[in-house]
C-alpha cells in the first residue's frame, strides 16, 4: 500500500486537505539504520560527550548510566504510545491524542524547537572535529556549509537516504568500537574517580556534587536520544504498527549500549585527569594517548563522516515533524499548505526540509555548541515528562485500545522517567527554564485566540486511537 496511513487511519493525503503523502518504501533494516544514525552513539559521544564532561566531570560516568537508564524507561513509553499513533508527528501527535489539543500544540512547539537546535548541535560537531584537524577553518562556516549539504540530501528520496545513513553507520560502529578500545587498552583512573568524583574548575578541579550530576544527566539524555525518530519515519516504513514500538525500544537498546559502555571505558582510560577534564576533545585525547596521532586522526575523519550521517538522519527526522505539523493545520494559510507539500517524484517533504535546514545553517552562524546543546537538553526532558504523563493517562483514558506493542511492568518505566525528568529538570540553568516557559506562554496565546476558534479548520488532529 502506497498512500500511507494517518491519525486515526484517515489516509494521509486527506488530512488538512493536502494532496499526495509520504511513500512506504523502507523495511526494517533501514528503518532501525536511520533511528540508530538520528541516535548516532559516535556523534554524541564526540559532540555531547565533552560537554556531559565538562558539566560534571568524573561524574559524568553517574549521569551516564543513568541517562542511559531513563532512557530506557521513556523508550518503553514510546513504544507503546507510537504503536498505537504510528504518524510523522511523532510525540507531539501522541500527546495531542492523549493530553488533549492544547498540550498536543505546546508539545509540537517543543519539537519545532528542537528541529532548529538539534540538527545545527550536531553539525556543530564536526566543525570543532574540522577546527582540530585544522585551526585555521572557522568552526561555525563548516557547522553551516554540512548544514547546506546535509539539506541538499534530505531532498532526496527517503530509500536512498536509508541506504545512505546505514552504509555511514557501519563506520559510525567501528569509531565507536576503536573509541572503547582505546579507553580499555590503558585503564588509568581508579574506581574512587566515581565516589570522589572531580569536576574541571577555572584551571584546576573542584568536587562533584549530586547537582551537579542531576545537572548532567538532562544533556546526558540529550546524548542518547534519537530512538523517537522510529515514530516519525513510520509513515514511510513497510509492517504493521507493533514494528514501529520495536523498532523504537529495539534501537534505544542499541544505540544506549553502544554509547554508555565507550564512554566509561573512555573516562576510566584518561591519562592525566585534569587535562581530560578540560579539554573540548577529551575522547579523541585518550585515544591519541593510547595510539598515537596517526590513530586518532583516523578516528576524527571517521568520527566527521558519523556527525555528518546523524545531521541528515536528525535532519530527516525534524523535516517530517515540521511537515506533519503544516498537514495538521497548525499555521494559518498559506503556510501550512506550504509545509504539507510533498515532491511529487522524491516523495519528500521538500519545503519543511528546506525549513529546517535553512534555520539550523542560519544557527550554526550565530551560536554556539554548549549554548545549543543545553537548550535542546530542557526542551527534551519536557517533552520526555509529557510522554511519561501520557503513558500513564493512555491506561485509564483508552482502557479498551489496542496496544500493538505493550510495554512490560507497566506502570514503573513511566514513574521512573518522569522522576528522572523531574530531577533534571530542576537543576538547568533558569535563562533556558525562562525561554521554554515564554514559548509555552506564546504557544497558548496563539492557540487560544487562533486555532480554537477555528478548530474545524485548523489543529485537525483525530483522537481516536489507532486501531
């Protein structure tokens, strides 16, 4: 079947009026190779991993397994909730089914804020792994010009992008796989850098404290989230709707296992501590002091082509979140008809690609990493916190639904990540806390005097579960 289905099985070619929808045409495979490439365990451990460190220092191994933990529990959530609301909106699509249209809206407003963010965090990325390589090319010009070319392929037909991510990931693997052998060849650091941990301060090393830990683990999240993205390909994704919860939990699985357990192999493998501590490049320095530069320039180019691959598969991700949005109605006209296009011959959503991607390339000029991967962080954990709710009102608001993918130990995974959440979020710099609660405020407004009115109009969303 080639015309996809949409919220509540209306087909996805009548939602919102718009003609032409997304294409089935990837399999499972491919599927689980773009999560685990949005995932991406090399890229964040190269990009997010150095700041998880520098905000927690040893202490960045807790945050870590805990995340890592969370993480876990709030895939279970997700693979239920998107079994049952397999579409492109993803979680604010299962928000909206189960906390209501308000909520659905301020949850969308959430993802859109992360499209701009995530994507230009990661191209960030290889510009500081290019800067490394070569001190004199601009890290925020080469941040920009992936953008552009990550844009320029997101055009293109989603199979072939598949094929694309899952031949970078294999590389992505062996990065990863060298990254943990370096830190496991030459085991420095002992067990008590856990129990006393240090953090790096001005130009020496102060204590790890709780917060500073709890501070740690919303971008440790940030670090291994991705696996939400088996939602939003489910559309062009071949299999019923109990595949899209596998392949949600499936990929967290592997992505956090291929992420957590280099990492601490890494942090146990540095050197001399304080220098680790305080570079922008800790990882790649263990491995350049486990192997030399000739083995460590390796593994940033391999590392490059890894952060390249999770800024088209993030990028993919968001351009179908922005799409979903415009074919739901949420923008006056004529923006959403404009976002709800489809090519008619790549099957693409051309102009939320172009959206999407122009605004991270115009990011990447003005900002910067730490400042990026720290917002994005806030933003997730709300998000993750209305997935937990979700999970836990979807059992008593749609007692009778079918459940194509039901998480097991129903209802502890949801508790425990919305304590998590809740943890995390306490300890994030309040100028982020004040700029999510200013678009949430905004978000009501423009919900409350636009499309709540003009609700048969606008903010078309069906509530019904799927079936």
């Amino acid at each position: 079947m080639n015309d996809p289905v949409g919220v509540g099985g209306v087909p996805s070619t009548a939602i919102g009026g718009h003609q032409g929808g997304l294409e089935r045409s990837v399999g499972f495979i491919g599927h689980i190779a773009l999560v685990l490439s949005d995932i991406t365990p090399t890229a964040s451990l190269l990009v997010i991993g150095p700041v998880v460190i520098l905000t927690a220092g040893t202490g960045s191994v807790l945050a870590y397994v805990l995340g890592g933990f969370i993480a876990v529990c709030i895939a279970l959530c997700m693979g239920e909730l998107g079994s049952m609301y397999p579409t492109a909106g993803g979680l604010y699509s299962i928000v909206t089914n189960v906390l209501g249209k308000e909520l659905g809206f301020l949850a969308m407003l959430d993802y859109m804020g992360q499209a701009i963010f995530l994507p230009a965090s990661v191209a960030f990325g290889v510009g500081t792994y290019v800067t490394s390589l070569n001190p004199n090319i601009p890290t925020n010009l080469t941040a920009a010009a992936i953008m552009v070319a990550v844009t320029i392929l997101a055009l293109l037909q989603i199979r072939f992008n598949a094929v694309l991510t899952g031949v970078f990931l294999l590389i992505e693997l062996l990065v990863v796989t060298a990254l943990l052998v370096s830190g496991l060849a030459h085991i420095h650091q002992p067990l008590s850098i856990l129990t006393q941990g240090v953090v790096a301060s001005g130009n020496g090393l102060g204590p790890v404290t709780a917060s500073i830990v709890i501070a740690a683990l919303a971008v440790a999240l940030f670090s291994v989230n991705g696996y939400d993205s088996a939602i939003n390909f489910a559309e062009e994704t071949t299999g019923g709707a109990a595949r899209v919860g596998r392949a949600v939990v499936t990929a967290a699985l592997i992505g956090i296992v291929f992420e957590v357990i280099p990492f601490v192999a890494v942090v146990f493998g540095a050197q001399n501590l304080s220098a680790f501590l305080h570079s922008t490049t800790p990882l790649t320095d263990v491995a350049r002091d486990s192997f030399g530069s000739t083995f460590v320039t390796i593994i940033i180019w391999g590392g490059i082509l890894a952060i390249f691959n999770a800024s088209l598969a993030i990028t993919l991700q968001f351009a179908r979140i922005v799409w979903a949005g415009g074919r739901d109605r949420a923008w006056p006209e004529p923006v959403s008809s404009w976002l709800g296009k489809v090519s008619v011959t790549r099957k693409s959503p051309w102009v939320a690609t172009l959206v999407v991607g122009g605004l991270a390339t115009i990011l990447c000029l003005q900002s910067s990493l730490v400042t990026v991967v720290t917002f994005t962080a806030v933003l997730l954990i709300v998000l993750y916190s209305l997935i937990a709710i979700s999970s836990l009102v979807s059992r008593f608001s749609h007692r009778d639904a079918e459940r194509p993918s039901k998480m097991p130990l129903w209802p502890v995974p949801p508790i425990i990540a919305l304590v998590g959440c809740g943890l995390a979020i306490t300890q994030q710099k309040g100028s982020d806390l004040l700029v999510v609660l200013g678009i949430f405020v905004a978000g009501t407004i423009y919900y409350y005097a636009f499309l709540r009115p003009r609700r048969t109009r606008y903010w078309i969303h069906d509530s019904s579960p799927k079936s």
